[in-house]
C-alpha cells in the first residue's frame, strides 16, 4: 500500500474524494509514466474500499503513428487487467497529415475518447498531465509572446465536444514524483521515442530545461471569466442574425479588460471562429471603437457596425461555405450552427443572400448570412424538416473549467442550452 502522504496518492486521492455523488471515471492511458502512474493510484485507493461510490474504467488512444503501437496497447490492457479495470483500445484510422501532427493527434486522442466515455457510459475522463507539462505549456505559450489568459496554462478540467468533461488532478505533482511512486510499487512503464523528437515544439522546450516557472494565473482567469460572464449578461443581446451592445457598452469595452475578453468571445461566436481576434485584428478593432466613427469594420469575419445607438456584430457577407447534409444527416455549418436534416432527402444549408423587405441597416446585412435551406433542385424546404442550434465556436469542443462563467453567459445570449457543469462540483 502507497504512503498516504505521497503527492500522487495525495492528488489521486482529492479527485475521488471531490465527487459527492457515484461516478465512473474513464483513465486515459498511454503507458507512459504519468498515465500509468494516475491508473494505479487510482486502482490503489479505490480497492481499499474508501471510494464505493466510484467505478474505474480505462481507455488507450494507438495514435498508429509507429510500429509497436498497438503492441503496447495491449500491453496496457494487461496492466489494466492486473488491477481489475475494464480497458478499451480506440485506434486513430486513415491517414495522417503531413505537418500539424501533433495537434491533428491531439485532437483526434480527444474525440476518440469522448466517444469512448460515450460507450462506456463514463461521467468524465481523466488524464495525467502534470506539472511538467503545465510549466512547458506556459513556456511555448510564453515564447510566442500570447499575453492574458494563455499564460494561465491549462486548466484543471476541459468539458470536450460539449459533452463529456476532462479531469486533470495531476497538474500539481511532477513527473519525477510519479516515477518514484511507480517504482516503490514495482511497476514499469513504456516510453514513447516521441517525446524525445526535436521536430515538436514540447520536446525542444523540455530539452532546455528552463521551462518558465508555473505562473499563478488560473484565479485571475477565473475572475476575468465571471467578470466577462456579468458584462455580457448586463449588455449583450441577440437581435435575430446579430449581436447588439447598446452605446455606454462600448465605451466600456475600451476601459475594462473583462468586458474586452467579452467582446472578443461575441466576436468569435459572431463569426464561427475557434479563436478571438488576433493581436494585430484586435488593434484595429480598438482603435475604431475608441475613434467614435459612425461606421463599419471588418475583421475575424465579423462586421462591427458602429450606430449612434449602439454597436452590432455579425457574420461577414463572404466565404460562407455552403453544407450538403443527407436525409437524416447533421453538421456544423459555417462554424456558426448545428443542422439536423429531418427531411427524406438530401439538402443544402447556405447563406440566405436576401432578406425581407422590412429590414434595413444591421438587421438587413445580418439577415443576409443566416442559414437557408433547399433542396439540391432549388425547392424550399419546409421549417420543421430541419432543427437549427447556435453553436459557441469558441468552445464547442474545448472548454476550460476557469472560463465556463463567460461560456454560460454566451449561451444565455445566444439562445442555447447551457453547458454541463463538471460532475466533481
């Protein structure tokens, strides 16, 4: 039995004991030392009985990217089997890009195991990353000259895909301390060559060895998030296919760091985008605002439509891929909306391109980048053959825990379900 007074067992520990209600937790494993070591901490404590109302299960993502990988997948699985753990193997099919790999891994390790929690009927996942890692995330991202909140590092627990949240209880327990308990416990672990390749940007960081110390900016990120949340729910509002703040909102937005991080998540929403304004975007945006000119700028595919009343946002008029969805089919159009096609055919979801007679001014220009359904013969297709859903770009597939305050708050405005709170509050 582990020395309660180890950090890993420590941590393994505070996750189990942060949920009040019974829960079944899906481990990420890759077989390297951290994920092995959070597996048999967590096996280690819930066989002594403390812990009934939690259920272990655990996953591995065979990126298929060497060979030997699925071998070691299987090793895994051996392991699990040794601690009583269910294990299932998700394999990353097709072919792989030529650049951006880590990224395309990274994405596709998290829809494999959303899906995995998914079938396993898991109320959330649970990685290994550590305080190595958070230290080198801070480092790249400090090395790219990302001010604000990229510099608070990652979060404590991610809700991916909008469904199904990510736990990290390591972040505060580094890797030696892992590999020190593993070996107390006789338990060996399988190391990827990968981490050891200069071609990515972690290991090159890692080699260094100065990565820029953890910066203390997780509470601050969570104030600017509640602060973001209470100005957006105080000032913004959906009129139809645009976004509004009233005049006093704007002057606001120049003078407060919360309600800027606001506007730029409106933004983002506005225009389908993952990411906020770039800085040099960013720039140009503030200095329109700040000059009080009674017009209109372009940027992150977003119109700003300054008015004497107020300021609108919504979509620009251009690059607005059309969606072929097939009968009973879904997808995400334009970054901006979930489509489900109810309808007995094959339809295409675009841009309207023309709007009523009685609009004019935002509401006109705004109504023209609202989704129109018909069928690939031209025919309209009736209202209720289709279910449309606004979709928060920004967080539709990654969500940190310290900005879910600003995330509930744009579901309020724009009209959609909230998001699922972690399962551990």
């Amino acid at each position: 039995m582990a020395r309660a007074d180890n950090p890993v067992v420590e941590a393994a520990g505070h996750l189990l004991a942060s949920f009040k209600r019974p829960a079944k937790l899906l481990i990420a494993v890759s077989g390297g030392s951290d994920s092995t070591g959070l597996l048999v901490a967590l096996a280690t404590l819930c066989a002594t009985g403390r812990y009934p109302h939690i259920t272990l299960c655990a996953c591995t993502v065979d990126h298929d990217l060497r060979a030997g990988s699925s071998a070691e997948a299987s090793a895994v699985g051996a392991l699990c089997g040794r601690y009583g753990i269910a294990h299932a193997i998700r394999r990353w099919e097709g072919t792989k890009p030529a650049t951006g790999l880590q990224a395309a891994a990274r994405a596709m390790r998290y829809d494999l195991l959303v899906d995995a929690a998914r079938e396993s009927g898991a109320d959330a996942i649970v990685s290994a990353h550590t305080l190595d890692d958070q230290n080198e995330t801070v480092a790249m991202r400090a090395a790219r000259a990302q001010a604000g909140v990229g510099l608070s590092g990652m979060a404590d627990g991610v809700l991916l895909n909008g469904a199904v949240w990510l736990l990290r209880p390591f972040l505060g327990v580094g890797r030696a301390a892992i590999r020190d308990f593993l070996a107390e416990r006789g338990e060996g672990w399988i190391d990827d060559p990968s981490n050891l390749n200069p071609r990515f940007e972690r290991v090159r960081v890692r080699a260094q060895g100065d990565a820029a110390p953890l910066l203390s900016a997780g509470e601050e990120r969570v104030l600017l998030a509640k602060r973001a949340a209470v100005f957006l729910t105080e000032n913004a509002r959906a009129e139809g296919a645009y976004i509004f703040l009233a005049a006093p909102a704007v002057e606001t937005v120049l003078s407060d760091p919360a309600a800027w991080r606001g506007l730029m998540l409106l933004a983002a929403a506005a225009g389908g985008r993952v990411h906020t304004l770039e800085a040099r975007s960013a720039g140009r945006l503030r200095s329109f605002l700040a000059s009080g000119t009674l017009s209109r700028l372009t940027a992150g595919r977003v119109v700003f439509d300054r008015r004497r009343d107020g300021l609108s946002l919504y979509r620009e008029d251009r690059g607005i891929a059309p969606l072929v969805l097939a009968a009973g089919g879904g997808g995400t159009w334009d970054g901006r909306y979930q489509v489900v096609n109810r309808a007995g055919r094959t339809v295409v979801v675009a841009a309207c391109g023309a709007a009523g007679e009685a609009l004019h001014g935002p509401a006109l220009r705004a109504a023209r980048t609202a989704p129109c359904l018909k069928f690939a013969d031209g025919g309209a297709v009736a209202a209720g053959d289709a279910v449309f859903t606004p979709v928060i770009a920004p967080y539709a597939h990654f969500l940190p825990r310290f900005d879910l305050p600003a995330a509930q708050a744009l579901a309020d405005v724009l009209g959609c379900a909230r998001f699922p709170s972690p399962p551990n509050e």
